[in-house]
C-alpha cells in the first residue's frame, strides 16, 4: 500500500514520523475519515470543511490547501486501486523536536498523514443487513467533541466493553441524556419521527449526519433534534447510527432491548438506500 507523509508517497513499511511528534505523544491531532465508492470519494467537500474547522480551533496550520488535498486523496485512491474503502488523514502539531506540553513555535510545520483502507463490501455490509446491538455507557471524554481530535482511547474502550458484552458497538450518556456513539451519532424514530441530538461542542458534527438529516426532509420525514435517553430509544420503533465509514447503520437492540422484530427498521433502511444513491451521484 502506498501511503502519504509530508509530502511523500511511500511505500507504507518505509514511511517515517518522528517520536517526538505530538500527534503520538499527546494526541494533539486531528482527523479525517472519507469513504470510497465507485473509486470515488464521497462528500469530500464536507470533509475539508470539517478539517478546517478543527484545525482553526486548535490553532493549528494548515499543511496544505484544499485543493492539493483532494489531489492527494485521489491520488492515493488510484494508486491503491481503491474501488470501495475509506482515505484516513491526519493532521498533527507536529514538533520541533523534543518533549514539551507548550505548543511548539508557530513556524513549525505541521505533519500530515493519508493511508487508503480497501473495505470491498463497504456499501453492501453484511453487518448493515443484520443491524447492530448498542449497549450504554458513560460518556467521560472531553468537553470539545466537535473538533475532531485522535484523543480515541474512550471510544476505542467503549468498544471494547459493547464486544465483551456481545454487542457491535456503545451508545454514551452524558446528565442522563445519549450523546453519540462511540464513532458515529445516534437516532431513534418514534411513530415516524426522527430524533437526534442537537449540534453542540458535546458532540461531533457529523457530515453523514447532516447529508442524512437533509435527505430525511427532502423526503417529508419528520425531524426532532433535541436531547434524549436511552429509555426512549428503547422504546422506539427503530433506531440507527450515521457515520462516513457506515453511512445508515440499523440499530435492532439497546442494553438487551430488542427494537421491533430485531430486524433493520424500514426507514432506516429507506435511509441508507436513499443516502448512498445520493452519494454515488455526488461523488468526486
Ligand atoms: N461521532 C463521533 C464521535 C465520530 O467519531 C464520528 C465519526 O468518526 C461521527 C460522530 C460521525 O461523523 P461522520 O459522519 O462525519 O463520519
């Protein structure tokens, strides 16, 4: 596999980042996950806004303009014959070459990484056809979950806790009220109703979700963005997550409930198909 590192391509075994890089040793990084079908990307656009976004908010440069990144994208996309999968990027700090908690000087260049990952069956997931079962946990991460930092320790512990416990995946909970999935946003439709969390600096801003919450009213369903607890989700009459690496993920159980038949809800599935048809069409 080919990857990209400081303006490198490389063969993956021979790319390099430094020790001391405060991506690797404080998590000061930000990402971006985009999604591939018919080899090409999907809602690239809203990807780089995201990433502008959060760079902004850390303080943090730039490594390149939108354009090159696009470039690098599709180019990493051809060269690793990707036809359905995702391109990881990374932006971190950087360093000037030693271990401190003060940001380095200004003038220090940040590091940027993208790798390809070849998912096949990344639109007709089997997991997408069977639903996933969500179990609840505490949200204890940090207070500025819009800005899409690497700081994924939690999230990849709740995922661990949702595998032991047989499940595919955790719903967090924050003053009693669900926050997000562990790396998705979360909804439940009740008597034809969909419901989510409204935008704050308590969750991501997912791009799935605003593309999916645009396509749900222009095909006249009813949205409610507002808090909720796992109680309602409970008992809803289907329930599913958002995310650039899933799209429409079905939801069939919650802590051992199970939601109707246990079987991906009609509107879910309405959803996903409408969501990736638009997105093949709007693919660059
Ligand atoms: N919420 C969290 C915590 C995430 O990590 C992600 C994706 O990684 C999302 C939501 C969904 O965002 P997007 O639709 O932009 O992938």
């Amino acid at each position: 596999r080919t990857v990209y590192v400081n303006g490198d391509y490389l063969p993956e075994d021979e790319a390099k980042i430094s020790v001391f890089d405060r991506g690797f040793l404080m998590a000061d990084a930000v990402y971006e996950v985009t999604s591939v079908l018919d080899g090409k990307l999907i809602d690239f656009d809203g990807h780089a806004v995201r990433l502008e976004r959060s760079l902004r908010e850390l303080d943090m440069a730039a490594p390149c303009s939108k354009d090159e990144l696009l470039e690098i994208h599709r180019k990493l996309v051809a060269e690793n014959g990707i036809v359905e999968g995702l391109v990881y990027l990374q932006v971190t700090r950087g360093s000037d070459g030693d271990r401190d908690f003060l940001f380095p000087a200004p003038e220090t260049k940040p590091g940027i990484v993208l790798f390809t990952q070849n998912k096949p069956n990344l639109a007709d997931s089997p997991a997408s056809k069977k639903g996933a079962k969500i179990i609840s946990i505490e949200d204890i991460r940090w207070g500025r979950r819009d800005i899409k930092t690497t700081q994924l320790l939690y999230p990849s512990m709740g995922k661990m806790m949702a595998k032991k416990a047989g499940c595919d995946d955790a719903w967090m909970v924050e003053d009693g009220y669900v926050t997000e999935g562990t790396s998705n946003n979360a909804y439940f439709i009740k008597n034809g109703t969909i419901v989510t969390r409204p935008l704050s600096t308590d969750i991501l801003h997912g791009i799935t979700r605003k593309a999916v919450l645009r396509l749900a009213e222009e095909a006249q369903m009813k949205i409610e963005e507002r808090l909720f607890t796992v109680d309602e989700a409970k008992e809803a009459d289907e329930a599913f997550t958002t995310s650039a690496s899933a799209f429409v993920m079905p939801v069939v159980e919650i802590d051992g409930v199970q939601l109707g038949d246990g079987t991906p809800g009609p509107i879910a599935k309405r959803l996903r198909e409408i969501y990736l048809d638009e997105s093949r069409k709007t693919a660059v």
